[in-house]
C-alpha cells in the first residue's frame, strides 16, 4: 500500500533518528511528505542522515540534542519551528539502557541517568510541543516504549520500570490533550533488528525470535510503518493506545 502523501504538509520531529528504528521512522516520514528534523547526540551523524535524505529529495533539519537535557529539548522544538513554521507531529524514540543489572545492582548513578531521559525527557518534549501542535489545528504524539515494560525482567529492571512509566505518562497525556485534538500512543517493539540488540544475550535474542509465532524478528521499518499509522489521520480515532510489536511473542508469556 503506498503511504505517498499521507503526511503531506506536516512537520515532525524525530528524535533518535540516526539509527535503527527512528532512523526508518525518519524515512518513512518523509516519504510520506512530512519536513522532518533529524537530531541525536552525535552531530557528525545527523548532518549525515540529512545528507542521504536530502539526496533523497527529502526537506529534512539537522538538530543535535540530548533528550536528557532540558535546554536541547526547547533547542529541538524551537529550531523547527523557525525552519518549518510549524509542528504536526513529534516522536519521541531517543532512549537509553546503558547497564543489564539485577536492580540492586544498579547504580544511583545510573537509575538517575535512565529516568532523566526516557521519562523525564518524554514529558519535558511533551511539555514544548504539544502546545504548538495544538495550536497548529492538533496532530499526534509517538512513544517508543518495550515490551520489557509489560513484564518482569531479569537484568533490564530500571529500563523495564522507565518505560513502564512512559507508557503511563501516554494515557496522561492523551486524557489531557485529546480535547486539543491532539493524539498520543505508544508502539511496544519487541526483538528489532537494531544496535541494542547487540548488547542482549545472543541465546536469549535466538530463543526469544524462535519462539513467537511469526518466528522471526522485526526490521526497523516494521516499527516505523506503524509509528507513520499512529502519526497518519488513518489513526485519528485512537488516542492513548499502546500498540505491541512483538511477533505475538509475549502470547507465550515472557519477553520474546
């Protein structure tokens, strides 16, 4: 089914989108006609994704940013606005999982690090873009959240916990925002074919995709399609939804 124009004359900010699934996200996109803003922490590697979407014939910006830091988060929403003149659509993808710890083993340090950028970074975006996205006539909100939010984890319990609560903060926000006709769900990937996945135990990743019920593992354009579903009007009667990408892995009971 070709998605060609079903964002035409949007604008949307990517987050996390030099890589893997926000990368594809980004793509996807701007194939569908939205200006995007590229922005991760590595400057070199949003000035590159803008170059080959841009050869693309894509209208993209280039934003380095932190989502942990308050002032890169304003810096995101500001610099599209004055390029774009608008805001449609934001999603936010950026996240960290820096340890795979037992939760007494983690750090404060770390506990810190994790909740100050995929929760507390989501709502402070939340906070500076949804107010220019209501006043634009309303749009749509995407979180990346995990499948590791709906069950119990060995080694992954801060990152489990963050995104537990983001789900949480997405029915907040969708009770809040809806009257401004402006929509916020959440997509559950499990097993993707991404650079986190190298940090998983390879006979857990195995087990995990030879278990579910499609026995395979999704690609990031698996995940960005639904973000571009989520971000489309062909979503515009579902707000506060989280939508499970997992192979029907978690079927079986477990993270798959």
């Amino acid at each position: 089914m070709s998605t060609q124009g079903v964002l035409a004359g949007k604008v949307a900010i990517v987050t996390g989108s030099t890589r893997g699934i926000g990368r594809a996200t980004a793509e996807a996109f701007a194939a569908a006609g939205a200006k995007v803003t590229i922005s991760s922490r590595k400057p070199e590697a949003c000035k590159e994704t803008c170059r080959v979407m841009r050869e693309a014939g894509h209208e993209v910006l280039s934003v380095p940013a932190h989502v942990g830091k308050a002032e890169d988060i304003t810096r995101i929403v500001d610099a599209t606005l004055e390029a774009f003149g608008r805001l449609d659509i934001v999603v936010c993808n950026a996240a960290v999982n820096p340890v795979f710890a037992t939760l007494q083993d983690v750090t404060e340090d770390t506990w810190a690090k994790i909740m100050e950028t995929n929760v507390t970074g989501v709502w402070r975006m939340a906070k500076a873009a949804l107010p220019h996205i209501a006043a634009g006539g309303g749009g749509s909100m995407v979180l990346l959240s995990s499948i590791a939010s709906l069950v119990g984890t060995f080694t992954e319990g801060p990152y489990a916990i963050s995104k537990a609560a983001e789900n949480h903060l997405a029915k907040q926000l969708a009770v809040q925002w809806g009257p401004k006709n402006v929509r916020i769900n959440v997509i559950a990937p499990g097993m993707t074919r991404t650079d986190m996945i190298r940090n998983h135990n390879p006979e857990h990743v195995k087990h995990a995709v030879e278990r579910a019920p499609l026995r395979r593992m999704a690609e990031p354009e698996d995940i960005a399609a639904i973000a571009l579903f989520f971000a489309s009007d062909a979503a515009r009667h579902l707000t506060g939804q989280l939508l499970v990408a997992d192979g029907g892995g978690t079927l079986l009971g477990g993270i798959a």
